[in-house]
C-alpha cells in the first residue's frame, strides 16, 4: 500500500529549467610536469645571493680595508723613516717650490738640503773612531764599576769587621746580572713569537689612522665624510681630483708634497680656512668655478664650502664647515637679550647675525642707502625690519614706512613712524610714492639750507617694493606710477634720493624679492651703498643683487638653498667688516619674531615724546605758482621779489609759507621769466610773466592736439 508524503516545509529553491540543449563535453589536457632546475642553477643562484649579500659584502670591506691598512701603514712607516734618513723630504720640496713658480721657496729648501747632508756626513766620519772610543769608554767605565763596587764592600767589611763582606757588593751584582739574563731566557721565546703580531698591529694602527684603504672599502661615517677632520692632505687631494689638468699636473710633480701650495689651517667659526696658492698656469675661476666638484672632494655639501679671491695673487681662500654645521641655528639678537641697548645712527652699527666664522657681523647705517633682495620667504622683511628696529632706539631718527605686502610685518612701528602705509594695491603705490616724492621735497628743503646745517636722519623705507615698480597705474598727466622711465614718478623719487639724499641725511631703504630689470630697474639698484641677498634662482640675478664685482670674487646668493638657508645674506658693503681681499661676506641674520620687534618698538617709543602716524597721505591743495605770481603782481608793471613772497605767502599759506628767493627764483627762471634788477633791487616784470604764461598755453594746446 503506497502512502503519500506531504511534506511540511515550503520549498523555496527554483525549480531548475532542463536545457533540452546537448551538451558539449570539452576535454582539456593534463598540465605538463614542471621543468625541474638544473642543480648547478640552483648552487649558482645560492652562491650569487651569499656573494652579494650586505653582509657578506661587510665582511669583504672589512677584510680588505684591514687588510690595507697593515700593508699601507708599513708602507707610510717605510716612507717615513726613510724621509728621516735621508735628503727625499727636502728634495720633494725643491720640486713642490719650483713647481708653484716660487724660487725663493726653492733657494731656501735647497741650503736646507746643503746643511742636512754635511750634518750626515759629520756623522759617518765619526763613526770610523766610534769603535775605538767605545771600547775605551766600556773598559773605563767596567773598571770604575769594579772600583766603586770593591771601595764599597770595604767600607761594609770595616762597618761589620767581617772581611769576606769586601766582595758582597760585587757578588750582589755578578747575581743581578745573572737574574736578568735568567728573564730574558725566559721572556725572549714568548717575545719572538709575539713580536711580528706587534709589529703588524702598528703598522695597522699607522694605516688606520691615515685612512690608508679606498674610498669604498672605508667604514660608512669616513666614506661619508662624518666628522671627517679637514687635513693638509685631504685638501691636496680635492684639488689634484678637481679636474683642472694643469693643477692635477702640478700637484702630480710635487709628489705628496703639495701641501706646500697651503697655508696654516685655521679654526674659523663653525669651520677651518686655508689660502691655497695656485701654481702657475692655474688660475683662480678655473677652482670657483668647481665649488661643487671641490666640496664633494672634501666630503661636504656645495652650500658648506665657500671659495673667495684675497688680494694675494693667484690665492683662492677656502672657507669649510664642520659637517651640518651650518644647519645649526645662531642665538638670539642682542636687541632681544639686551633691555638696555640703545642705538647711535651717527657712530653705531646695527647687531645684525654673525658671519661664518661666528664672529658678530654689524653694520653701519650711517648716511648709507640699502638694499635687500632675494626668493620669496627667504627672511628678507625680517632682515630688513630688524635693522629698523635697532635704528629705532635713536631717538632722533625719523621713519617713512611704506609696507606693500600690508600683512603686518611692519604694525609694531605704528605710533613710531611718521608715516605707515600698509597695502599691496594700486592706490597704496600711489600713497607710497606720494610718501616718497614728500621726502624728495624734504630733502630739497635741506639742500636750501645755509652750508653746515645738520639735520636728523630720516628713513624713507618701502617693503615689497616690486610692487611698485610694476604698477601699472597712472595719474591724471598720463604719469605711470610704476616702470623705469624718465616720467615715472616712484623711480623718479628713489633716483632723486639715490643722487642728493645721503649728504642731508635722507635715505632710501628698499626690500624686493626676486629681481628682475623690469621689477628693480638696474640705476635703482646700483644706487645703493649696502646691497644684501639672500638665497636667488641664478647667477644673473646674483649679478642683479650684489653687482659684478662681488660675484666676480666669490658671492654667490646663487648657491644658498632656498628654505634651508633662511636669514643668510650675501652682503656688499663698506659699512661692515669685510676680510681684507673680500668683495662680500656672509652673514647668518638674528631671527627677531613679531612678539620681540613689539618689545622693542615700545622701548623706542618710550624714548619719544609721541608720534603721531598717517596712514595715507594728506593731497595739497592744487596751485599754479606762475598763475599765482601773476595774480599777486596784479596790474603793476614790477613788483619786488620780496613782495611778491609776501603776496603768495598770504594768498596760500600751506603752499607757499616756506618760500624762500631760490623757490621764487627758481620757478621764474624754468618759465623764462627771471627776476631782475631795477634801482638796485630785485624785481618780477609782469610783462615776462604773462608772455611765459602765454607761452606755455600755446605749448599746451599745441602738444594736446
């Protein structure tokens, strides 16, 4: 009996749909058996891999570099006691002197040579009278022995009043000597066996001591020049590789004496410093040139060896920093440290940083115009600020800020300067050379002075001033605020201070970054007594910053690394002390922060009586001088000069109260309507007024057409 299922649980799987279709059956092949390795393939491999591995390439540097060293150190031993036994030394200093083209060297090492050798023969002459002299001084001196030993025992015999104590002193001795001969048996087979071993450990001593091994077979701190020690003959040896072939020629005939080409190795700061004199046929760009070939010779970075020309003739001075040093930051500035500092603009100089032999490098801003270029972020604005800051604390210094990056680097002058312009548009250019062209009249006004006059510094400094340069703004005459042609009012300005500023004390003070001749126009820069960089892109803008005389002997802002070397300056100027020979200096500028240069600027503004600061130019009223003396002389036909500076001064105080005869003068004479003389005094004629007024209408109207 059949029952049915029923089944309780929903089946939820699908059902599957019959392919009708007939299948294909593909029948694929069994996989070949691997191909097994050849067993010398697989020894080769192992042994490939022990060869080349880092250890055992370790192993192989270690037993060669020791190896080396054992032998070369006999070697430098041999060398050097036959250097003491006879006349090579001076010999390879003849040929080193006569070689550098320096005869007087040679003349004096060769009478060296002379008494050398007559002092060696003085001694083999007595050498043939030395054995008889010797066997003499051994009998004389075995018979004194014996004497003193025999008077001895008897003074013992008399003292004991024994007379066998008359040999005891010598019997004592006979058995001292027999003692000593004992140790000798005993020790001179140990000493024979150990001896060789340590003879061969010095030698190895002298030949690790001198690196005496190749350069790939050294340990990684020497072959990587870590703490390396700057050494006569490690310099040799950069230049003999420096690739100059008269100079490889010439050390090459000198032997290993080229060391002559160098004077005293000396500490210098952070590094030593060495004059090389150059053979002849060598000259000294042939070496700057290599700057980076001879530093990595000298196992240095390019940035850490500098090359300079001193007055000597074919002489480079090298200047080399210990490893990273230069990496190192300088201390604090003394305006930070030193609450009590004040400043002098007249006999003072500026704590700016110090120069690489770390020694305080200052500066001297007396009646000197500056100029401070560089990459962007280089620490130009803080350079710059901080010699502003130190002027500060002289009371009697006045400032015109003009700060066109305008992100307040300079706002602690606020309530210090007389003028702070702070903004990188257009119309800040325009108050910045309103601002400027305000001081050229200030200092026109102080050229009028009587002879003899003195009067107060004053400080026309605009920050970013690239910015200005490349304005492309114009005035209502069609003007061009920016460029550098001869109606371009901002390098008018600075031109006009540059030529007359410094004799009365007024000076231009300017920051720009990345220069160019469009953006720092060459009479701009040449104008400059103090001209500084930091690090630059090139050569030619190196040539820009510091002029062709400085890069000519040895400058190279070029070469400072961007970020790396921020606050470094490559400065040329007589208002710092240069080492003599030296177009330039590199200085490593204090770093003063925002929150410091506040501190100070109160201090400064503690020593005044208050400033107040305009932060935008106050535009005169307009007035036509011509037009004016025309209007003052009225219908009269001459008027005297005098009364007509009284006239204007009444007809417009502010434009006119500071005339003097020179002003009137001046402007009467540029219109061809000069003053003159009638009964004995000085007149204006209203007739020349008028005709130069109508000359100058008709001049007007015909250039406007």
């Amino acid at each position: 009996m059949s029952e049915n299922v029923v089944h309780l649980h929903k089946h939820t799987d699908t059902p599957t749909t019959v392919d009708t279709a007939p299948t294909v059956l593909t029948v694929v092949p069994p996989a070949p058996p691997a191909r097994q390795v050849p067993l010398w393939v697989r020894s080769g491999r192992a042994v490939k891999t022990a060869v080349t591995h880092e250890r055992t390439r370790s192993a192989g540097r270690a037993v060669v570099r020791h190896s080396l060293y054992t032998f070369n150190g006999g070697r430098i031993a041999a060398r050097r006691a036959w250097d003491g036994r006879t006349g090579s030394r001076y010999e390879r200093m003849i040929r080193a002197a006569e070689a550098a083209g320096n005869l007087e060297a040679a003349e004096e090492w060769e009478e060296r040579l002379q008494r050398f050798r007559a002092a060696r023969h003085h001694r083999r002459m007595d050498l043939l009278h030395s054995p008889v002299d010797a066997a003499k001084g051994v009998a004389v001196s075995a018979g004194m022995s014996v004497g003193v030993l025999v008077a001895l025992g008897v003074v013992l015999a008399i003292s004991t009043g024994q007379a066998a104590d008359v040999v005891t002193p010598l019997s004592a001795t006979i058995d001292f000597i027999a003692l000593l001969i004992r140790i000798v048996q005993i020790v001179w087979g140990p000493a024979v066996t150990i001896g060789p071993f340590l003879a061969l450990l010095t030698l190895w001593s002298v030949g690790r001591k001198q690196h005496a091994a190749p350069q790939w077979a050294l340990p990684p701190n020497v072959r990587n020049g870590e703490g390396e020690p700057i050494t006569p003959s490690i310099v040799v040896k950069a230049l003999r590789d420096l690739g100059v072939p008269a100079l490889a020629r010439a050390i090459k005939e000198m032997g290993d004496a080229g060391a002559s080409m160098l004077g005293p190795i000396t500490i210098a700061g952070c590094g030593v410093e060495v004059d090389v004199t150059l053979p002849s046929g060598v000259s000294t760009n042939e070496v700057q040139s290599k700057r980076r070939k001879l530093a990595e010779n000298l196992t240095r970075h390019e940035h850490e060896v500098f090359i300079t020309i001193p007055q000597a003739a074919r002489t480079v001075r090298l200047w080399i920093a210990d490893s990273g040093a230069l990496d190192e930051p300088i201390g604090p500035s003394p305006l930070v440290t030193d609450e009590t500092m004040t400043a002098d603009y007249k006999s003072g100089k500026a704590p700016w940083g110090q120069d690489l032999r770390g020694d305080a490098a200052a500066l001297s801003l007396y009646q000197r115009h500056l100029l401070i270029t560089g990459l962007s972020n280089q620490g130009k604005t803080v350079a710059l600020r901080s010699l502003a800051l130190w002027l500060a604390l002289d009371r009697s210094v006045e400032f015109l800020i003009g700060d066109l990056k305008g992100v307040g680097d300079w706002a602690m002058f606020d309530g210090l300067a007389t003028t702070l312009i702070q903004g990188p548009t257009d119309e800040h250019v325009i108050q910045v050379t309103e601002m400027v062209e305000g001081a050229v009249d200030e200092m026109n006004r102080r050229i009028q002075a009587p002879p003899g006059t003195v009067f107060p510094p004053l400080i026309v400094l605009v920050d970013e001033a690239q910015v200005a340069f490349m304005c492309p703004a114009k005035d209502e005459d069609k003007r061009p605020y920016g460029g550098s042609k001869a109606n371009s009012r901002y390098f008018m300005a600075v031109r006009k201070i540059h030529n007359q500023g410094r004799a009365v004390n007024v000076l231009m003070w300017q920051g720009t970054q990345d220069p160019t001749n469009e953006n720092l126009p060459k009479l701009v820069r040449e104008g400059a007594h103090t001209r500084a960089s930091l690090a630059l892109g090139t050569e030619s803008q190196a040539r820009m910053a510091l002029g062709d005389k400085a890069v000519d002997g040895g400058a190279a802002p070029n070469l400072l690394r961007p970020g790396l070397d921020r606050g470094t300056l490559v400065i040329a100027s007589d208002g710092i002390t240069i080492p003599a020979g030296q177009s330039s200096i590199t200085v490593r500028t204090h770093y003063i922060d925002d929150d410091a240069a506040t501190a100070i600027t109160d201090r400064a503004k503690a020593l005044r009586d208050g400033v107040t600061t305009l932060h935008a130019i106050e535009h005169k009223e307009e007035h036509d001088p011509l037009a004016d003396i025309a209007a003052v002389i009225g219908d009269a036909t001459r008027v005297r000069t005098k009364d007509v500076l009284a006239r204007l001064t009444t007809r417009n105080p502010s434009a006119y109260g500071e005339w003097s005869f020179i002003d009137l003068k001046r402007v009467l004479d540029d219109a061809g309507a000069e003053p003159y003389k009638s009964d004995g005094v000085m007149v204006v004629s209203r007739d020349r007024v008028g005709c130069a007024l109508a000359n100058r209408d008709t001049e007007g109207s015909a250039s406007a057409d």
